[in-house]
C-alpha cells in the first residue's frame, strides 16, 4: 500500500468514528420508573465517545506524519527493457 492509500483510509476512519461519537453524545437520556425502579435508556457511554475521539486524534496524527515524510511520493521510472541503442554509422 502506498502513503496515498493510508492517508485516504485514515482520514475515511477519523471521520467515521469522530461523526459516530458525535451521534451517540447526542443521544436523548429517558428515564423510566417501574415498580419502584429507576432506569435509564439511551444514556451517552462517556468511555465509547473518548475512545472514538482518541481514535479520530490518532488517525489525524497519522496523516499528518505521513504528510511530512515527502520521500517517495513520486516513483521512479521503471526500466522495461534493457535495449540500447547504437547510434547510426
């Protein structure tokens, strides 16, 4: 794989997982009685959302050193043959 594909699928994972955190933070908290019980459904899950944000900063992180290593961005032409040529008598 080259710099240019890790780069796409970084920043495709960072996006994903920064958009679902935000989704899931945003979630309504409901509260129910039942039979003297208290429970509570759709409750944001604080561990998910920071693991999703640590994971969108590492993904940054990871673009951003692979766009300062420049080297090898371009590749070198390949030699397909190894004919030479004689110049004419």
């Amino acid at each position: 794989m080259t710099k240019r594909t890790y780069i796409l699928i970084f920043s495709l994972l960072g996006f994903f997982s920064l958009g679902y955190a935000i989704y899931r933070s945003t979630s309504v908290r409901t509260t129910v009685m039942e039979n003297g019980m208290q429970v509570v459904y759709g409750e944001p899950q604080h561990g998910l959302i920071l693991g999703l944000c640590l994971l969108a900063g590492m993904c940054i992180l990871g673009i951003v050193l692979l766009l300062m290593d420049r080297k090898d961005w371009t590749e070198d032409a390949k030699v397909l043959s190894k004919r030479t040529v004689e110049p004419f008598k």
